[in-house]
C-alpha cells in the first residue's frame, strides 16, 4: 500500500503512465479513422457498383472532370490500396493488442450505399385470424418498438449484403417466446425481413413488390 501510493506520488511514475495512455490514445484514434473499404476490382464489377461508376463519373463530367468509369474505378483502387496500406504500418505498434483482447474494430465509409434496406416483420397467427404485429417504418404495427428499434437490438437482426447476423436465429426465438407468454391465443409466429427500396418514412411507396427473406416460423410450445 505504502509502495503504490508512494508510487502514484512520484513525477517520474506519473511521466510514465501519461506516456503509456498517451500510446494507447493516439494508436486508437489512428485505428478509429475511417477507411475506403476493402479494395477489389472483382467487387466492382458487380451491377450495383457498375451503377455507381457511371453515377460518379456522371457527376464529375459535369463539374467539368472526364473520368470514364474505367479510369474512375483504377483511380479508386489505387487510392483505397494505398489508404490501406498506410493504415497498417500507422498501427502496426498497436497490432499485439488488438490481437490480444480481440478489439479490432475499423470504420469503413459507404462508398456505395444500398438502393434498397430490410424491414423486420413480425406476424402473428391465431385461430381465425393473423395479424401484423411489428414492421419496422409502420406506426400502425408498432408492436414491442420501443424495444425492437433499440439501436443495439436492431444490429442483432439488421442484414448485410450476406444475410442477417448470426444473433438473428436466436432473436427471433426470444420474441416468439414473448409473443406466447403474452397473447394466449397466438399459435403461430413469423418472423421475416422484407427487402424492398428504400424509401422516405411517411411517403407514399409501393411495398407489394417487397421480398420476403430469412423467414423463421415458430409454433406454441405444447403444454
């Protein structure tokens, strides 16, 4: 005890622990920085991202730079190659502690956003009758929303371009389960995530067109 405090005391200790979290602050902001994405040309041949070639190229053609998609697309790699690269020798230093207690985590920028979002869909199945209890976006089936659009409950089914999260399954589980408890009556619940364009809350859309993916089916435990 004696020894810490004395410890803590000393200007030559403190000198020595502001340095160290001074390491630890400056490497972690340098790896918080965003980043251009994982650099492939293999992925930029795919259609949407074709699609956003041409827009870019578009846009910059009217500002009065000719940039084909091609070129566009070379320059883009180049740039996200060498971001890349630059990052890891920045924090190379800090690599064995990321590695250590696994909290790597990198930003990325959304250099081509979705046309189109998921929506959660939650459906009810009773005798006689269904009914659409939750749908992310509609106030008329709001069911549990407060807890569903919680930021850290929507990441555990919002999707990517490869599916939903691996917390999906069991999300969806947990709230069947609640579903049961609550309504007597429920038999039957579905989950599924509707995938169509995305579009401004509140004005007029056509949602018929929306596909259903990932559904999940779930039926009242027997007694």
């Amino acid at each position: 005890m004696l020894w810490a405090r004395a410890m803590g005391s000393s200007p030559r200790w403190a000198k020595l622990r502001a340095a160290v979290i001074g390491y630890f602050v400056v490497f972690n902001v340098l790896a918080a920085l965003p980043t251009l994405g994982t650099p492939s040309a293999e992925r930029l041949e795919r259609p949407f991202e074709r699609e956003e070639l041409v827009r870019w190229a578009r846009l910059f053609r009217a500002v009065g730079l000719e940039l084909d998609p091609e070129r566009l697309k070379g320059l883009y790699l180049t740039l996200a190659t060498a971001a890349a690269e630059s990052r890891s020798v920045v924090v190379w230093p800090i690599d064995w502690w990321f590695s250590l207690t696994q909290t790597a985590q990198s930003w990325r920028l959304f250099n081509t956003p979705d046309q189109t979002a998921s929506a959660l869909s939650v459906t009810a199945f009773a005798p006689g009758y269904e009914e659409v209890l939750y749908e992310s976006g509609d106030p008329a089936r709001s069911w549990n929303a407060g807890l569903l659009e919680y930021r850290r409950i929507r990441a555990a089914y919002n999707p990517t371009r490869s599916g939903p999260p691996p917390t999906y399954p069991g999300l969806c589980h947990l709230i069947s389960e609640r579903i049961f408890a609550s309504m007597p009556e429920v038999e039957r619940v579905r989950m599924a995530l509707l995938r169509g364009p995305i579009f401004v809350p509140g004005s007029q859309v056509q949602v018929s067109g929306r596909e259903e993916e990932h559904v999940l089916e779930f039926s009242r435990p027997l007694p």
